[in-house]
C-alpha cells in the first residue's frame, strides 16, 4: 500500500509522539553523518531549521492547528533564492552570493513553517545529467555510491532517496528532476510549464525551466505540487495551477484509461529498463487501462532540438555574470572588458562554458536561421505531434531514462554521449507538458529504473493518479543504508 | 565543420577567453556537438510554427510605483561599491 511520508509525519507531530525540535534534530545529524559520503547538501541550515521547528513546537504546545508541511524538514536546490542564505548554483561565480530576496516557492513554503534543513548540489547552473559539474563536486547514488546521483537535481535525489530530507524541490529544464528521481529510486514530478512560478529561480533556459516537488511516493509529490502551484504576479508566464487540488483526485479508478506507448520511446533503451517499463504496462493492463501504441516520428529531433533551444537561452540568461553586481569578481585586469571575460573564464566550468559558446554559435549571424530558427520551428512541429497523441490516449508511458546511474566519472568524459540519455526526457520541457517518474524496478545491476508519466498541459491530477495506481499495485520503493528510518 | 577561428570569434562574443591549451580539445567538442546539433536539417520544414507553450500571452500590469529593494540590500553583493553605486574602472577617459 502506497502512503504518504508527510502525512504519516504530521499524525506524529499532531499526537505529539515526537516533537518537530526531536525530527528536526535527528535529520540534522542523520545529515552529519552521512552528507560526506553522499555529498548532497552544499550549505546545511541547521540554526534556522531549529528556529522553524521550535516555533512549530510551540504552536502545537499552545493547542493550534498546523499545515500538512508544517515542521516537516526537507530541502531546496541550490538554485532556487532564499534570502539570507547563500545560493551558489553549485558554481564558482556564486560561490559567496547571498540573495535579497526569496523564490516564490520558497515564500509560501516559508510562510508554512517547512523546516529547510539546507541547499543541495546540483550540475552547475542546472547543466549536467550527473551533478558532476558541480563547483563542489558530485552527489552520490544512496543506493550505490560508486554511481552518480543523476542531475541535474542530483543532491535533492540523493537527499530524499538517502532520507536525509523528506522531500524537495528542483527545477527540471531537460529532465534534471525526473532524471535524478529516476537514478535514486524515487518519484519526480515536472510540472506544466507555467504551473509554479519561476520567480527566484535563477535562470538557465527559461522557455524550458519548471520547479518541481522530489519525494519518495507520489501522494507527497501530490501534496507539494498543490501547495506550490499558485498564479504569480511576479513570474510574467505564470498560470498556477488548473482545477481543483490534485490531492483530491488521487486514488481515482482507472479502468477504461488510455495509456499511449510511443514506440520510438524505446528505441535504443537498454533491455532491463525496456522490460521494467513494459512491466508496468502489464500493471497497469491488469488495473483494467488500455495500452495504444502509436507512432511518434518527430521524436527523434527532440535532443538537437532541446539542446540548440536550451544553450541558446542560456547564454543570454548567462550573460548577467560579469563581476560587477554579484559574484566573483577577477582581481588583475586592463579595463572593464578584460575585467568581466577574466570573470566569466575564470568563473564558469567547462561544461557552462560550452553551452554559452554553443548558444551565441546557433544565434550568431549567418547560423540563426539554420539552428536557431529551425529548432524553433521543430519546436512546434513537436509540440503539433504531443496534441495529437492526446487525442488517442489519455497518458503516455516512457522510461524516464534509457539506463540506470552512471558510475562515477563516466558522464563528464564525453558530453555528446551524455546529452544522449536525456533523450526521453527532453520532450516534455519542449512542449511545456507534465511528467512524473516513479520507480518501476531495478536493472541488472541492482541499480534503480524509472518509468515516466506523462500527460497533457495542466492534467497533473491525470497523471499522478495514474502514477498513484500504479505505486499502490507494484510499490518499487527500496529505502537504502542511508539516513534515518521512520 | 567548425574550424579554430569560428571558435574564437565565438568566444569573443561570449566574452570568455580560450586559453591556447583548450583551443584544441575545444574545437573538437564544438564539433561533435555542432555535428549533433546539424542532425536537424535532415528534417522537412513542416511550417509548425511554434509561437509559444500553453497559448502563454504576455501579462501586462499597470504602471503602479511600488515599493522595491533598498539600495544598501542591492549593493551587498557587489565586489566593489563606492557612494551607492557599482564600481568598475573607468570606461572612457
């Protein structure tokens, strides 16, 4: 039976068999421990997670009710704002930056009493599939930790598969939630573009970019996703969420769904993970859904395609790091030119660097029209082609990634290679879609597998449902060495 | 294929610097990802014109002056600050 870590929390917080101070300090040594084998969190916020918890504490002392999140300790990527703490990207030109101001995710979950116990790694600025970009090095695989966490959220994932966090929140440009979430056995969701505000989040394809919830069940990601896809007036492409709270909609029969297989989905995926996916077809065959297979030609342009859109955007987003308002700063220099190139040479990674010079490339006079433009019209022909899959199925089903975790150092030795296992999970940030990933099993080397669920603009209560079902039939959550147990 | 002085002259519009030990390593990443990235053109021209996601429109709000950060706040990122404004050296003489 599939149940709610949250919920299971906030009973025990409500019957006082614990106090929030008590979790709170557990998880913080839990993190004492174990964050330098996992090397998740990049900065811990201990002093003021036992503020939070204290006052969370003494609400409950004094007979108030509290929220579902309230005094439950988790984490955020450290690219999104939190004020006062520092918020580095994972990346040597933000090492020290503090910001101003909060990330609207952050502001309501703030506003909850959520106990954030600290920032986690990532790929530096959002850029990686292994969270080995990082300024500070890579998060570790809690199931194996010769293998690499994923990326680019790979200290959320490895945090709360590690349970060193309840849950999190990353932001997914390429897959870097639901790819992650997939690696360390746990579930990712990546919502509609436009569903949670971006405000605060700090930029790296921002056509593409979505902040989303890292949990171990769907349920919490249920939870989270409702609490934080409000409409925002400071995020100019923010729409909140559609419909009513997806919470209430999960646990839904799913007899007569259509659940889409898009065959070119599995081509070149590795057998293990094919055959786990096809699995929980079966699953969700014998939940009485129907699974159509169908055609998705245009699929395989989608890498290209996300990449030249994605380094395009990033190297204007990119361009704001020049040493003069924020950041490191070059100290021997000419003049103001020489000042912010030895700035941004010094300041970047390699792999940053490549795609800021990938992106002016495709932009530069004389290529635009064959990259630039022609991704853009692609774009479309892509987004033309989902529209139309929607009006066979009501789902579609994929793996989330066409293995299981890399071992460490694989991914950084050859870029081209590693852009090409984000292939399943590039499509859904083109077209603006929601997907989720949930554990389906595990490969031949005992490493975790992820299916994919993907749905409609704004059809998250359609697919966490679904995800819901198929966790409450076939749970593949595994807890690891890691962390504490409750 | 993309030659050494496209890289360059890229890299001077990305305002980066490419040491003379990366130039080499540098090209031949750029060109299997330009290669990768070349991959599109085999593709027909179907006219799907993308115009945006989610029929997304621009959001508009009124021309209200509202309170914004102070400029101490904004400044304490900054390396170098004099007399509340950002420091740099001196563009022209």
């Amino acid at each position: 039976m599939s149940e709610s870590k949250i919920a299971k929390l906030h009973e025990g917080l409500v019957n006082k068999d614990f106090s929030c101070t008590e979790l709170t300090k557990k998880y913080i040594e839990a993190i004492e421990r174990d964050n330098g084998t996992l090397n998740a969190y990049v900065t811990v916020t201990a002093d003021t997670a036992l503020e939070t918890a204290e006052r969370v504490d003494k609400k409950i002392a004094d007979g108030k009710d509290i929220g579902l999140l309230e005094g439950i300790p988790m984490t955020l990527k450290d690219n999104i704002s939190t004020e006062g703490i520092r918020t580095t990207c994972c990346s040597k030109i933000l090492e020290d930056y503090t910001p101003i101001y909060d990330a609207t995710v952050w502001d309501i979950l703030k506003k909850d009493n959520a106990v954030l116990l600290g920032k986690t790694n990532m790929d530096e600025f959002a850029m990686g599939s292994s969270c080995e970009t990082s300024y500070f090095g890579g998060a570790k695989n809690p199931h194996n930790v010769n293998h690499v966490a994923g990326g680019s959220s790979g200290g959320v994932a490895s945090a709360v598969g590690g349970n060193i966090a309840v849950y999190g929140l990353g932001s997914d440009t390429g897959g870097s939630i639901r790819q992650p979430a997939s690696f360390c056995g746990i579930v990712g969701l990546k919502p509609t573009y436009g569903a949670v505000s971006r405000y605060g989040l700090i930029a790296y394809a921002s056509s593409l970019d979505q902040i989303g919830p890292i949990t171990t069940n769907v349920e919490d990601a249920a939870i989270i996703f409702d609490a934080i896809s409000q409409y925002d007036d400071m995020d100019s492409t923010s729409q909140g969420r559609k419909g009513a709270p997806v919470c209430r909609n999960l646990k839904n029969d799913i007899k007569g769904i259509k659940i889409g297989i898009a065959r070119e989905y599995l081509d070149g995926v590795r057998d293990d993970v094919r055959t786990a996916v096809e699995e929980a077809a079966e699953v969700y065959k014998s939940l009485g859904a129907e699974i159509v297979y169908f055609d998705l030609p245009s699929l395989k342009y989608a890498l290209p395609v996300y990449y030249i859109i994605a380094c395009a955007e990033a190297s204007s987003n990119l361009g704001r790091y020049d040493g003069i308002r924020y950041g490191y700063k070059a100290e021997n220099y000419k003049d103001v030119n020489d000042m912010i190139k030895k700035t941004r040479s010094t300041g970047f990674g390699e792999e940053v660097k490549r795609r800021i010079l990938l992106g002016t490339y495709v932009l530069s006079s004389g290529y635009y029209d064959a990259y630039y433009k022609k991704a853009q019209n692609l774009r479309g022909t892509i987004i033309s082609a989902f529209k139309k899959a929607f009006e066979i199925c009501d789902v579609i089903l994929a793996p989330t990634v066409p293995m299981t975790a890399f071992e460490n150092g694989h991914a950084v030795s050859d870029p081209v290679e590693t852009y090409l296992t984000d292939i399943c999970t590039v499509p859904v940030n083109i077209c603006g879609l929601p997907g989720v990933s949930v554990p389906c099993g595990f490969g031949s080397n005992g490493l975790p597998i992820g299916v994919q669920i993907i749905g409609d603009s704004f059809t998250e209560a359609k697919i966490l449902n679904a995800a819901w079902q198929y966790e409450n039939a076939a749970n593949k959550f595994k807890s690891t060495d890691f962390g504490i147990s409750i | 294929m993309v030659t050494k002085e496209e890289i360059m002259k890229i890299a001077i519009l990305s305002k980066l610097f490419v040491a003379d030990d990366e130039i080499d390593k540098l090209t031949k990443d750029m060109g299997e990802i330009i290669s990768f990235a070349d991959t599109i053109n085999n593709a027909a021209d179907e006219g799907g014109d993308f115009d945006n996601i989610n029929n997304l429109s621009n959001v508009l709000r009124d021309d209200e002056v509202v309170p914004s950060f102070e400029r101490e706040k904004i400044l304490q990122n900054a390396k170098d600050s004099d007399s509340g404004c950002f420091l740099v050296k001196n563009i022209m003489k």
